[in-house]
C-alpha cells in the first residue's frame, strides 16, 4: 500500500525516511508495540495492531535509539497512524541531526 502520494510528498517540510524499526507508542497511559513504517523531524508514520486509537489523541512515540517523541495522530488507515510532532524549527532542527546521526551509524 502506498501511504504517500508523489504530490503529498513534493509538500513535506522534511524528508521522510523510510524504516522498518520497532518502537511503542502509549496512548492514554498504554503502552503499544509498534513499527516505524518512516520518520522524519516532522512526523512519523506508525503501524499497531493493538492500538485502539482516534485522530487527536495526544501519543507518546517510544524508541530505544532515538528516545522519545510527543505528538499528535492526525490521520488514521486501519492499524496505520500518522503522528506529527508539532515541533518548533529550532526542535525539528535538533530531531533532523539526531536521524541523521543515527542513519549514519546504520553504515
């Protein structure tokens, strides 16, 4: 399945980085496996198939490698959520260097 069109894309303040990365995310206080489909310093894309979760709920995203992130889902397609972090330029800066840095240690 596609998530993201060529257009939606061309949009994006920050480049998505496509991942296949486990993670939680805790929504109202649960905590729930997850997988990282992409990720970027504005946002993530997240599959769960445990979480019970509405468009708006306030997310925690949990990641032994890149810590944790607060955000919002604004878009949800089944067991699929899109989470943006809301992040001031300064933040998304800092998030950007930490993905960075971490792609980089993958070789």
């Amino acid at each position: 399945m596609n998530y993201q069109s060529a257009a939606q894309a061309d949009l994006r303040r920050f480049k998505r980085v496509q991942l296949a990365k486990r993670a939680a995310i805790l929504i109202e206080g649960q905590p729930h496996p997850c997988s990282l489909i992409n990720l970027s310093a504005g946002g993530a894309l997240v599959r769960s198939a445990s979480a019970d979760w509405q468009e708006g709920q306030q997310v925690l995203l949990m990641d032994g490698t890149l810590g944790a992130q607060a955000g919002k889902l604004v878009r949800i397609e089944g067991d699929v959520a899109a989470v943006d972090f809301g992040l001031e330029p300064a933040e998304a800066d800092r998030l950007a260097n930490t993905i960075t840095l971490f792609l980089n240690s993958l070789g």
